[in-house]
C-alpha cells in the first residue's frame, strides 16, 4: 500500500466518486480522527473529484496485522456501571461507551463498498486506503455539517431502537432527553459561529436498515470556515458526552481500544459546497481480519443490558455488509 485512494458515495445518489491528487485542485477530502490532535493525524487529500467506478475485488489489501481483540460483554458492563455511577454523583449527564468487535477471517473490502452501497441508500459510504492509517470502510447515518452559498445544514442524532422494538413501544423519556443534550450542544456552537435565520425542525424518525434513531435538523445562515465549524461541533454528545470534557477524559481511561477514525468525521469540502459526517458505522480492514467499532449514548436511566444489545444491533448491521 503505497498511495492514497479513496471512493465514496454520496446519501442519495446513484455515482460513485474519487480524488485525483492535485495540488492546484479545488476540493479536498478530510477523514479526522476522534480525538483532534492526538496520536492519529488528520487526513487532506487535495485534488479534484471525478466518477469512478466501483473498485475492482482483490486489488485493495491492508497491511497492518490483524489484532484479534473484543470487548467482552462484562468489559462494557463495567465500563457502563462507571458511566452511571458518575452520572448520578452528576460529574456527567452523558457519555458514550463504546466496543470494538474483531473477526477473524478473508473479508474483501471492495465487496463490503459494494454491499453498503445498495444497502444504505440515505448514509454516505466510503471506503479509504492510506499507508499510514489502514484500510476503512463504512457507511454513515449522521451528517456533522454541510454548507452551500452560506446556507448551513446539520442534525442532532441520537437514540437507537430497532425497527421491530419501535412497533411494540414507543419512544421513551430517556431516549428524548439524551437526544435533547444533543440538540442543546449543536444550537449553542451555531449562535457561538453567528448563526442567523437559525430553524430548528421537529423531531423525526432517522430509518437506517433495520435501525431507527431520533434526528432534529437545523437550517441556517452563516459565514467563515466550514472546517473551524466542523473542528467545534466535533465530538458532539453524541459520539462523545456532556460535559464534553469530562465525557472525553472517561472515555480515554475507561474504553480499553483506541476508537482512532471511528467517531472522527470525514467527506468532501469544495467551492460548490462541503459536507461533513461523523465516522459512524465503520469497520478497518487488517491483515487476517477486520475490526467493527460500535457505541451508544449513557444517560440517567440507561439499562446496562439494554446497551449491550443495542451495540449488538449495530454491529450486526455492519457485518452484514461484509460477510454478504
């Protein structure tokens, strides 16, 4: 693996595209990691975007050893009992716990792009290959931010149920107020950036495969950087927690793996228009194996097996689309 490729395609469309590497080009795609700053550095990749075709199977192979490691299910209990304990001494009103599930095994990459592709018709699907960071590859729900003419477009996602469990019961209180945390830190970033003509939509159902979650979508007005934007709004709750601070100091001491790009952002920013999503439902490729990352939001009220099983309902939708 000596160069940098990449394809994605974008929530609703039918093309697949690239970058062709340029240094007078007039896009650039960023793929950030988690924590900015850190060990993992912040990909940009400039150039100009073109169609592609899909890539070809067998012509994308990761380098990295795999690293046959899993959160156990009492490993998330304990680290979901902390969360609480925390939260009822109010030192924090939420934090996401999240687990990485690897499998061992030959999984081709380009077929998993494929498959999320036809899949996940409404998420916007990637697949990365870096020398330095791997192979990645994953199709997400969440838009962080997207900007066209000043015009600022994002949501606040939080909330997951499975399609069948929404039939039998509804939403609960709980589900609604870790939304709410959510929806409180994006509209305070907007006004802090000078947002104006500001609308806030009323909550709705966020249908993705068999899972279902709680979005509310803001509109707005705005000049500057839609990167410095980006960079504020990233990690919101609902990759990271309330106070966001200390969400994060628990989750680099508690979560026994380091999340890397899983719940970092990526996509296109350009002249025409820029688009952002947080790096959710992803999987990396290695050498032997595959590594799946899945997470979910801790509030007063949470049930520690419920969690259990929602991380469950999300990684399972993830290997669908690569054992398929």
């Amino acid at each position: 693996m000596n160069n940098t490729r990449i394809w994605w395609r974008p929530p609703g469309a039918q093309d697949v595209y690239t970058m062709e590497a340029s240094d007078s080009g007039t896009s650039c795609f960023r793929f950030v990691p988690f924590k900015l700053n850190g060990e993992f550095p912040s990909i940009e990749w400039r150039g100009h975007v073109v169609k592609a075709d899909f890539p070809e199977k067998g012509t994308i192979a990761a380098d990295e050893i795999f690293e046959n490691k899993s959160t156990s299910r009492d490993e998330h209990r304990l680290g979901v009992q902390k969360a609480l304990a925390l939260i009822e001494e109010k030192k924090l009103e939420k934090v996401v716990v999240s687990r990485v599930k690897s499998i061992e095994g030959k999984f081709f990459v380009e077929d998993a792009f494929k498959n999320k592709c036809q899949t996940y018709k409404d998420a916007f699907v990637y697949l990365l290959e870096h020398p330095s960071i791997g192979v990645w590859c994953g199709a997400t729900p969440e838009l962080l931010v997207a900007s066209s003419d000043n015009r600022i477009e994002t949501v606040s996602l939080a909330g997951t149920r499975t399609q069948e469990s929404i039939e039998t019961s509804p939403w609960t209180s709980k589900e609604y107020d870790e939304q709410g945390l959510v929806t409180d830190y994006i509209k305070n970033i907007l006004e802090d950036h000078g947002a104006t003509d500001l609308r806030i939509e009323p909550i709705e159902d966020l249908v993705y495969g068999e899972l279902i979650h709680l979005e509310t979508r803001f509109r707005c007005s705005m000049t500057g950087s839609i990167v410095d934007l980006a960079n504020d709004l990233h990690p919101t709750p609902a990759v990271g927690g309330r106070p966001l601070k200390n969400a994060c100091d628990f989750i680099t001491h508690n979560e026994l793996f380091s999340r890397e790009y899983f719940t970092g952002y990526l996509g296109v920013e350009s002249a025409s228009g820029s688009a952002f999503y947080v790096n959710l439902r992803c999987a990396k490729w290695q050498n032997g194996g595959v590594q799946l990352f899945a997470g979910g939001g801790i509030v007063e009220g949470s049930n520690i097996d419920s969690e259990w099983e929602e991380t469950e309902a999300k990684l399972k939708a993830i290997q669908s689309t690569i054992d398929g």
